[in-house]
C-alpha cells in the first residue's frame, strides 16, 4: 500500500524519476531551440546565396516563430485535454524529418515554407513542458526543475546558433542541417525513453466550448497580461539584437567572418547559469523583484552594445543574456505559479506573447536597421523596456 501510494507522489530531486523528468526535457529543449534558432547568424549567407535584402532573409526566423506561436495555442489546448506525452514525441519526430528534408529546398521560397510547418510542431515541447513538470514534479522542487528546463532552452539557442554558424562557415549549410538532424535523431530517441508515462493528467470530460472558455479565462487575468507583455518586449529587444548583429559586426569598422560573430553567441553561457542563481534568490526576494532586476541588467547590456570598443559590445552582450533569461524564468515561473487549471493553455498564451515578440524583433525590425543601422535597432530596444518599466500595471 505504501508502495503504490508512494508511485502516485509527485516526483521530487531525491528520486530517479525527477532525474528522468528534468534530462528529457533538457534534451528536447535543446533540440527544439537550437533548430529555432540556428538560422539567425547565417542571415548574411542567405543574402549573399539568394541575393535578397537583411529583411527578407528574417523570414527564416519570423516564418517558423510564427506558425509556433500558432501551435502554442493549438498544441497547448491539445495538450490540456488529450495529454502531453505523445504530443511531446510527435513533435520531436516531425521536427527532426523536417531539418532532413531542408537541405533538399530548391529555393529560398521553399525554405521559408519548410520553416513555416516545422515552427508549428516546434511548438509541442515548449507547450507542454510546463504543464508536464507543473503535475509531474512536486512543488517544493518545481522551480529547480523549470530553472533547470529554461537554462536548457537557452543552452539550446546558443548551441544552435555557435554550431550552426562555426560548421556553416567551415562547411556549407546543407551539410550543417544534416549533422543538427542526426543530433536530433539520438535526442528524440533519448527523450522517448526517458520520459515517463504522464501520472496525475486527466482528460476534460466537459464540451469542447467550455473548454475553450476555460482556456481564454486567463486572458482576463490581469497580473497574467502583464506577464504576458512581459514576455513580448523581452523577446522583442533580445530577437532584435541578436538578428542583427551578426550584419553590424561584418560591417566596418568590424568586418567579422561568421565563424567569429558565431563565437560571440558564448554570451549565452550566462543566460544558462543565471537562471538557477535567480531561482534560488527568488525563494528570498521574490520573483517579481527578481524579473524587474532581470530587466534592469537587460538595459545596461543593451547601452554597452552601443559603445565602439569591442570590449563593451561583448560585455554587454553578456548582460543583455543575463538580464533576458533571468526576467523570462521569472516570468515562466509566475505563469505556472499563478495558472490554478489550463496551465499548459497558461503558458502557451505566455509563449505566444514571447514568440511573437520574436518574429516582430527579426523582421519588423529589419526596417530600423536598414534606414538607422545598429543606433535605430538598440535604441528602440531601450525606449521598450524602458516603456514597460514605468508601466502602472507592472507596480500592482
């Protein structure tokens, strides 16, 4: 008896189980952000191979955060009613088919396409990772696991793009996207086997409308629109730094290769090991104060971008990863904390915010660079943070 009431506890880090829990996750994230993100410093190779403009080759990125942000929604609200589990290894499988068949396009319009339909399946893991640890993971050790989670995501996103440009610019990038699949081959055989069998989902026995409602009901919320616009600005500012600067630094005075701007994406290394220090703060200080000095750390990053010397520009890159993935944990956490049912719908609509906050950083910025260069693309980074911290909703 004490056996099987034991099976039923959620898990907590003094068992396997937890272990198991966290390490497939990691290794989904880290598949699913380094695919996101590994077009992003090879910008200039697509402008240069298809002879289109800066802003036309960031639909590689907005194109696939897009239709992610639509899977956000739709894979989250799956996954509240039908489970996580399958949906979580449906979208790894498709994801990693998708990175096989890329190197095929013909064109870059085909590309585009390609990056459209993975974006959407993209989506499966970041919409119910959350809701999986959030039932699956006691409470008392939920911020070390989703810390641990978020690090991963960040891990993800500079090991994409660190590889990615190091091995485009040695190599090619068809045969850089066949080594990222064959990685994602092992990573999704790994997370299938390592990730147990959802224990504490019930599926929603009540119409599908009132399921919706229940859903949409968080969009009412007003501490979960904050954070929600939380999530918008922070990727807005970061997406927009990170989406150009790869074109600033091969510009003069620089005139970087990619192989060089690619190692700059070291930066990240503090948005991996901020996010487990911000934790452990937060348990004293508070999540909230905790995001708002993530934000603080984000502007004085952005500022040094800003100055000449190489120097301050990587320093403040440092920060700028720092300051993001410190506020965006917070912020992560606050939604899973808050969200009482629908925590996967919670963060998805927390997730939509912040990718879409992507796809306006890489693209609609992409105007602010063409006409004012690397001053009109921080410079309105500045003017968002700067907006939202004074926002009044932000003090309640």
């Amino acid at each position: 008896m004490a056996r099987n009431q034991s099976a039923m506890t959620p898990y907590s880090s003094r068992e396997a189980g937890f272990w198991r829990v966290t390490i497939a996750l990691m290794l989904a994230s880290l598949l699913i952000f380094s695919t996101l993100y590994v077009f992003q410093p090879l910008l200039p190779v697509f402008v240069q191979e298809f002879d289109i403009s800066a802003t036309e080759s960031s639909f590689l990125m907005s194109a696939a955060v897009i239709s992610m942000a639509v899977g956000l929604f739709v894979l989250g609200f799956l996954a509240d009613r039908y489970g996580r589990l399958r949906l979580m290894q449906l979208s790894l499988v498709i994801t990693v088919i998708i990175l096989i068949a890329m190197p095929f396009s013909s064109s870059f319009e085909w590309l585009v396409a390609l990056r459209l339909l993975q974006g959407f399946f993209l989506a499966g893991i970041p919409a119910a990772a959350m809701g999986y640890l959030g039932e699956e993971v006691s409470s008392n050790h939920l911020g070390l696991a989703m810390t641990l989670y978020i690090s991963s995501n960040a891990f993800g996103g500079m090991g994409g793009r660190i590889v990615g440009g190091y091995l485009t610019d040695v190599f090619q990038w068809e045969s850089m996207l066949f080594i990222l699949a064959g990685v994602g081959v092992i990573s999704m055989i790994l997370f299938i086997w390592l990730l147990p069998k959802e224990r504490f989902f019930e599926k929603m026995d009540q119409s599908l409308k009132e399921d919706l409602r229940g859903m949409v009901v968080h969009l009412k919320d007003r501490s979960m629109l904050v954070l929600f616009m939380v999530g918008l600005l922070l990727q807005i500012v970061f997406t927009a730094v990170w989406t150009y600067l790869p074109f600033y630094l091969q510009s003069d005075p620089y005139s970087w290769s990619l192989k060089w701007i690619s190692i700059t994406y070291f930066a990240y290394i503090l948005g991996v090991l901020a996010p487990p220090f911000a934790g452990k703060l937060s348990d004293s200080l508070g999540q909230t104060r905790i995001m708002f000095a993530g934000l603080v750390i984000l502007i004085g990053g952005v500022v040094l971008t800003l100055m000449s010397p190489v120097g301050f520009i990587l320093t403040g890159l440092a920060l700028l990863c720092s300051g993001f993935f410190v506020a965006h944990s917070m912020a992560a956490a606050l939604v899973s904390k808050s969200a009482t049912h629908h925590r996967s719908g919670a963060s998805g609509f927390y997730l939509i915010s912040y990718y879409t906050g992507v796809a306006i950083g890489s693209t609609a910025v992409g105007a602010l660079w063409e006409n004012y260069q690397w001053i009109g693309v921080a410079a309105t980074s500045l003017v968002l943070v700067f907006i939202f911290i004074c926002f009044p909703l932000f003090k309640k």
